[in-house]
C-alpha cells in the first residue's frame, strides 16, 4: 500500500512541482484555490491523486471539512 502525502498550494509553484515529483511513489491528497489548475494537474497526476479539492487553506471551516472527508 502507498503512503498518503498531503501537498496544500498543490496548484502552483512548489507544491505542483512535489505532487508531480511524487505521484508515482505516493497517493497523494492536493488542495489548491484554482479549479482548472487542479484540473490540469489531476491530467497530470493521473490515478495518484486520492482526493482533492479548491478551496482557500486559511478558511477554517473549508479546512476542517476537507480534513473529515
């Protein structure tokens, strides 16, 4: 069974770069404010992503359900 990483900013700079470095090792769970970056990227990714979602990080209420899901 892969490990699971979580990469928040997923969509952009840093963090697209590790989602795209670590797909084929690790599942890997993305969030990112942009919903046709993250599109974008999930073509990229393929089947490594296990759950995504756009939302702004610093929303607590945002954070904390994406963190029950």
């Amino acid at each position: 069974m892969k490990k699971i990483v979580l990469i928040t900013g997923a969509t952009d700079g840093i963090g697209k770069a590790l989602a795209v470095a670590l797909a084929d090792e690790y599942s890997l769970v993305l969030c990112g404010r942009s919903e046709e970056k993250m599109r974008m990227l999930l073509e990229e990714v393929g089947s490594s992503c296990v759950h995504h979602a756009c939302f702004d990080i610093t929303d607590d209420s945002k954070r904390h359900e994406f963190c029950e899901d």
